[in-house]
C-alpha cells in the first residue's frame, strides 16, 4: 500500500509498504481522509520534542487526525466493527496502569501517539491498524471532512471547557491557526463573545471571514476585561501575556506548546486568584466534538484549505501552497474518500 514516510529532516516521500495486519485488539481501517497539523511540520522539519527525547525515530510515518471504515478486526474484537466509518483517539495508552485505569490514559508514561510517539505508523496510508478501544464511530451527519477534523476538534473542546464560558463572557483566544479557530468556533457555540488575537493581517481576515469580527493585532488589541483567556499559540512570550490580561478570577488555559521556555509569574497568578489549566490532547474531548459537529453547533469545514493526494503532501511539509488552496490553516489528503 502507499504511504507518506518522513525519512529525515527536511524530506519525505510516498512509499510502498506493506499492508498491516490486525493484532489482537485491533482492527484495520481503510483510511478515507486524512489531514496534517503543526506537529507533523515539525517532525518534517527535525524539531519535534520526541526526536530529542528518543520518543520518535527516522523513519516516521505521520497521520493522526482521519477518519476511515473498519476493514478488519483481529482477535479478540467484536466483527460488528467491521464496515463501521469511524475516527480514532492518537493517544494510545497501556492499559494497565492506574491513570488508564482512571479514564486518563493520554496522560500514560508509556503511552504510544499514533504516527507520533513509539512507532505505532500513523494514518496518511490507505490503511491504518489501530486499537479497537480507541475507535469512534461517526453519524451520518458528520461527513468524512468533519471526521478527519474531529481530533484537532477535540483539542479546542476541551479548550473551551476549561475556561468555564458562560454565555455572555468575554473571550482572548491567542493564535488564530487551525487549534485557535476551533476555539473560537467552540467559545463562540458556548455564547461567549469571541476576539482572536493574531500576527498577521492574512490569518485575521480569514477568521473575519469566519464571522468572527473581534480579530486584532497586539497593537490594535483593546483594553478590555477578559473574562477568559485561551493560549492556542506556540509563542514563548504570550502565557505571560495571557496572564497579564486575565481578569482577576478569570481563568487562562494553555494549549499551545512554544519551542522554548515560557515563563509566567506565580506571584500574580496567585494575587489574581486566576485558574491556570493545561490542555494535552484531544482524548476526552473527541465524543464531544462528535456531537457538537453532528448537532450543527460547531462546522469545522471551512478551516480546510485544500483537499490533495497523499503525494502532494511532501511539498505541502516543505511549506508549498497550492494556487488553488482556499485561506484556511488545514490540508487534506484524500486517500480512499467515498462521500
């Protein structure tokens, strides 16, 4: 089968590899649509965190945000799976010790990351094995575009809730790429009022676009009370920031990751009385989005710029636009899509 393989820094290409074969416990999905996010352009370019902490290894075959049928199951798994469209959760834990016990398993020591972390190969392949227990199945209301969109989903879900939105709220969200408009959308189903903050004038007026009209630069940022402040961004400088414009007794999340140290204050954290919450991973949130998405409250859609073949997406790494590209953050492969 083909798949996309990260062969160095700086290099990737479609391979000829072979097919997986289910284990016990898991089942084989012919993947549909698969799309790349940040984290894939980072290992494309060598600085992902795994490579220096020996998590990951050359070569890598990336892909955790899909959405497939079940083809076949191995040992141990119910055959009802099978024909079944579903999505998946990227964190893949062991099982066994007490934070999976609890529900918490994206937080497992040992866990593995499909396409991420530990060599389990990731899904822009035309098929993928995968752990029944991680499965999701999707309604017919959510199509393969918004399938393919339920793990970055899931991330912004959880985003939301941490701020504790009430309708009426007022909402910063740092960093208008495809995690922050999520955010956004979410914050914004929630009944808060949404402002995005962003670099540059490209990405704001696409989330305007959006119907988000609160889009500002740093110097055009208003003063005002923010009620909640959501750090979506990979700025090292910007969980100060967020810390800085919380309103006393509000609540900042963190869900971006800067390539360097960030540092923040305590001592205002605490005279602030502000919660702080970290959010890692999609896992608890991914049922959510489901719902949310098949409901109508959140359309991820038009974050995606451009639909591609599995061989596009090497120039696409490197950082190539393609001339039809719409202004979204978001690239899919299409791969075996029948919707």
């Amino acid at each position: 089968m083909r798949a996309l393989v990260v062969t160095a820094p700086h290099h990737a290409e479609v391979r000829d590899v072979p097919e997986p074969r289910p284990e016990a416990g898991d089942v084989v999905v012919d993947v549909r649509r698969a799309g790349v996010c940040g984290t894939d352009a980072e290992i494309y370019a060598g600085e992902m965190a795994y490579l220096r902490t020996g998590h990951a290894s050359y070569p890598m075959r990336i892909g955790h945000e899909w959405v497939g049928v079940v083809g076949e199951v191995g040992v141990g798994v119910d055959p009802a799976w099978v024909g079944a469209r579903v999505t998946g959760d990227t964190m893949l834990g062991c099982g066994q010790c007490r934070r999976c016990r609890s529900g918490r398993q994206h937080v497992c020591d040992v866990r593995g990351e499909l396409g991420l972390r530990d060599g389990r190969p990731g899904a822009l392949a035309e098929r993928v094995a995968v752990p029944a227990t991680s499965l999701h199945r999707l309604p017919d209301a959510v199509d393969d575009a918004m399938g393919a969109m339920v793990e970055p989903g899931g991330n912004a879900y959880r985003a939301v809730h941490a701020a504790a939105l009430a309708p009426g709220d007022r909402c910063l969200v740092m960093g208008p790429g495809t995690i922050g408009l999520l955010c956004g959308m979410f914050a914004r189903a929630a009944g808060a009022e949404v402002h995005l903050l962003g670099l540059d004038e490209r990405s704001l007026a696409f989330a305007r676009g959006l119907g988000f009209a609160h889009a500002w630069l740093q110097e055009t940022l208003p003063e005002l009370p923010w009620d909640a402040v959501i750090d979506a961004s990979n700025a090292p400088q910007l969980p100060a920031r967020a810390l800085e414009l919380v309103e006393p007794a509000g609540r900042i999340v963190f869900i971006g990751i800067a390539e360097t140290v960030s540092r923040l204050d305590t001592r205002d954290l605490a005279l602030k009385d502000v919660t702080a919450v970290g959010v890692l991973s999609a896992s608890p949130g991914l049922a959510g989005t489901i719902e949310a998405y098949a409901a109508g409250a959140v359309d991820p859609r038009p974050l995606v710029a451009a639909t591609v073949a599995l061989e596009d997406l090497p120039a696409i790494l490197a950082g190539d636009r393609p001339e039809r590209a719409g202004g979204g953050p978001k690239f899919h492969a299409v791969i075996g899509e029948q919707t």
